[in-house]
C-alpha cells in the first residue's frame, strides 16, 4: 500500500502564525521546515506540528489545504485552537 498523503499544520513560535501545507513524507517536511530548508518558513523557526489529517487520495489533501486556507476554514481552525488550547 502507497504511503498516505497528508494535510498538516504547523505553529511558529517566533511569531504566533500557522503555516497549512501538505506531503506524503510529513517526517521530513518537519524537519525540512524546522532546518531552514522551506522557504516558506526560513525565518519562523521553531515549528510544532499542531494538526495532521492523512490521505489515502492523491487529489485531496491540495484541496483540503485550500479549504483550511480559506476566510472560514481559517475562522474554524482558530475556533478548534481556542478550544484545545
């Protein structure tokens, strides 16, 4: 069976954002993201991985990305942070 794809959340603790993406290899991405590797978050540095969801289709986790992305997924994953945290 193929590795599954994933959606994941990571949190900065530099300046208090999330950063939404998605791989099929999250073990590496984290640490991918954590050593400067990603542009994306050179300069937020020291990342936690917050939420994982795995995939078992390709074309999903890009679209469940988007949707996080979006003005209401935003507004529904700082409702869930609220609660957990």
């Amino acid at each position: 069976m193929p590795l599954p794809f994933c959606v994941y959340i990571l949190f900065s603790e530099k300046d208090k954002l999330l950063y939404t993406g998605y791989t099929s290899n999250i073990e590496q991405r984290i640490i991918n993201h954590n050593s400067g590797g990603a542009i994306s978050t050179r300069n937020r540095t020291l990342l936690k991985l917050i939420f994982v969801n795995f995939i078992y289709l390709k074309k999903m986790p890009e679209r469940e990305k988007n949707i996080l992305k979006q003005t209401w997924g935003k507004k529904l994953l700082n409702l869930c942070l609220r609660i957990l945290f």
